[in-house]
C-alpha cells in the first residue's frame, strides 16, 4: 500500500467506497463525479501508478480487468447496449490519479473522439 494513494486507502477501507464488486485482485467502484449514468473505476488491489508501470507479470491482472468488466456489464443490464472501458495515462491523458484504474462508463450514447 502507497501512503497517501487514494485508491489503496479505498482498497483498504480507510476511505469509503461505493463497491459493485470485488476479487482476491481487484476491486470496483463508482466514480464519484460520474460522467454517464453507469460510471465504474477498476482498480487493482496493488499499488500501479500508471500504465507504463505495468511489467509483463502484470498480463493476466490486466486481461482480469477486461472479464470484470464484461461481468459487471451483463450483471448490470448494460453489456448489450454498450459500454466504454478507458484508461488515461499521464496528464495529457488526463490522469488526476496516480494508482491505474480503468473507467468502465454506460448508460448513454457516448461519443467519438473523446475530448
Ligand atoms: P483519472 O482522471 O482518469 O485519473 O480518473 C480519476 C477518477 O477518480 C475521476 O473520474 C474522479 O472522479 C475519481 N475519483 C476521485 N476521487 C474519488 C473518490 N473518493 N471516490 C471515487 N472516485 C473518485
Ligand atoms: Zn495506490
């Protein structure tokens, strides 16, 4: 755990968080400034600060990343419609924090390019 990370003090109870789900690896929970009316971050129990962090052991956490968020779309009814799974790394990106997490977002049509 980072000290003064967000996601690991989520992670680790000492912040709340609203959880739609959970794993011996990751966990998931809403977004606290929601931009569409499903809006979920995926976030990895360990601490990543970013994509470019990741090492080739890290393959099949990230490949879990992408089978919980097809759960989450089937359990929650919007896997048919559509949804968006984003990852921002760095600034340009618009990365404000710094432990990887993947914004899966539904519940509207969302459009393309993103901004
Ligand atoms: P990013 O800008 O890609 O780094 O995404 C960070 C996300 O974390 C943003 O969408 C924020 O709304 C979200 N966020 C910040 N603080 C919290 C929090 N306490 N609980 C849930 N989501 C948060
Ligand atoms: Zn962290």
């Amino acid at each position: 755990m980072a000290t003064n990370c967000l996601f690991c003090k989520i992670n680790s109870g000492e912040i709340p968080g609203k959880f739609i789900y959970e794993d011996e690896d990751l966990i998931a929970f809403a977004d606290i400034n929601p931009q569409a009316p499903h809006h979920y971050l995926l976030v990895p129990r360990r601490h990543i600060p970013t994509t470019l962090d990741l090492t080739a052991d890290d393959a099949a956490l990230i490949g879990r990343i992408y089978l919980a968020a097809g759960k989450i779309a089937r359990q929650l009814g919007f896997a048919e419609a559509g949804f968006r799974v984003v990852n921002n790394c760095n600034e340009a990106a618009g990365q404000t924090v710094w432990h990887i997490h993947f914004h899966l977002l539904a519940g509207r049509n969302l459009t393309w390019p993103p901004g």
